[in-house]
C-alpha cells in the first residue's frame, strides 16, 4: 500500500501570519523560503535512517528511471518543494538531502516535480500495475525506447497492422520489437545508445537498420 500525505510548511511556523519566504540578503527579486519551518519539519515528519530526503530543486541531479528504481527500494520518501527563487542555503547544509530535478526548465514550484517522480516510482512497486510485464518493458528501463504498439482493428483508414504482429510466431514477434525499439531509439534518443547494454543480436539488428538507410 502506498500513503501520500501533504504537510503545510506553514503549520511549522510560529508567527501570527504563519509566515515562510523572506526577501533575500543582498537584494534580489522574489522571496526565498526560510530556513526554520522546513527544519522543523523535516525534524517533526522523518522516521530517522528509514527517511529518504529529497529536496526538489533544479540543481539537482538529473531524474530518470535508474532513480526511480534507486528510490522505490525505500520505504519513507520525505520531498520538499520549492517555492519562490528558493531555499536558504541552511537548509542544504544542515539537512544534506538528496537534490533532483526533473529537467533544465523553471517551475513555479516544486509540486509538480513531486508528482512526477512518484507516479515513476510508485508503478514500480509490485501489484500497483494491473500487469507486472507493463513496468518490465516500459521505455528507459534499460536505455531504450519502447517499440511500436498497435491494437484492433487490423486496419484503419489504409494503415496495417504489421503483418509480423498478426503472425503468431512469437520469435518473430520478440525480434520485430527489439529491432524496432533500437530502430526509434536510433532515430529520436541516439544518447540513450552509447549507454546502452547491447548484446550482438542487437548490433546485427542495429547494421540491418543502417543498411536499410531508414530510421
């Protein structure tokens, strides 16, 4: 089973206004979140070694799901999203969290950033997927785009099914699917290749692409 709960940083405050940014030291546009209620609760919130604390900022490390796999081997994931132009800097140096960003882009804050990397996590969870095989072979589990789907009917508006698909030969059908997801990879996330483990079916497949001159 999996519990989300929402903590208001505000309930860790202790002024009238329940106040939790601040101007920045040295001027500056925007506010910055201050140090103490996020201290707090982090302090009220963790379950000590159990805790894995994740501060969602864009300094962070790149996400991709090598972390997500890393993170759903924990019990306790405690994030804290950004707001504003920050956090002081305190509370790195006190807490030493793990920093993750989901990408080189700006946020209004970090909620969302939240989000994504929990449905990547939680669906590797076994029994959160109606199939287990759905998380198995997803993109990205082993640097790889997925290969082509297709569903009925056969044909639509002049478009096929591949004839492979419709075969029944299930040898066919696993090579089809290994060439093809190579073959997009190629073509849209030729990064993802140089780290990726290909075996020397792969490399055959791979010359029969470039010999084919089509990705």
């Amino acid at each position: 089973m999996v519990e989300i709960v929402v903590h208001d940083l505000r309930a860790f405050t202790h002024d009238r206004h329940a106040v939790v940014d601040d101007r920045p030291y040295g001027g500056g546009a925007g506010m910055v979140l201050k140090p103490e209620p996020i201290l707090e609760a982090v302090a009220g919130i963790s379950r000590g070694e159990e805790t894995r604390l994740i501060l969602l900022t864009p300094q962070g490390r790149p996400f991709g799901q090598a972390i997500a796999r890393e993170l759903v081997e924990h019990r306790h994931l405690l994030l804290i999203c950004g707001r504003y132009e920050g956090f002081d800097e305190r509370v790195r140096e006190r807490l030493c969290p793990d920093e993750i960003s989901i990408g080189d882009y700006v946020l209004t804050g970090g909620e969302l950033p939240a989000l994504v990397l929990l449905d990547a996590t939680i669906r590797l969870i076994p029994g959160v997927l109606g199939d287990a095989d759905s998380a198995r072979y997803d993109s990205f589990i082993e640097a790889m785009l997925d290969f082509p789907q297709y569903t009925r009917p056969p044909v639509v508006q002049g478009l096929s099914v591949p004839e492979v698909l419709l075969s029944g030969d299930h040898e066919r059908i696993r090579r089809w699917r290994r060439k093809e997801a190579l073959r997009r990879t190629k073509a849209r996330r030729p990064d993802l290749l140089l780290r990726a483990d290909l075996n020397e079916e792969d490399r055959r497949l791979l010359g029969e692409i470039e010999e084919e001159g089509s990705c």
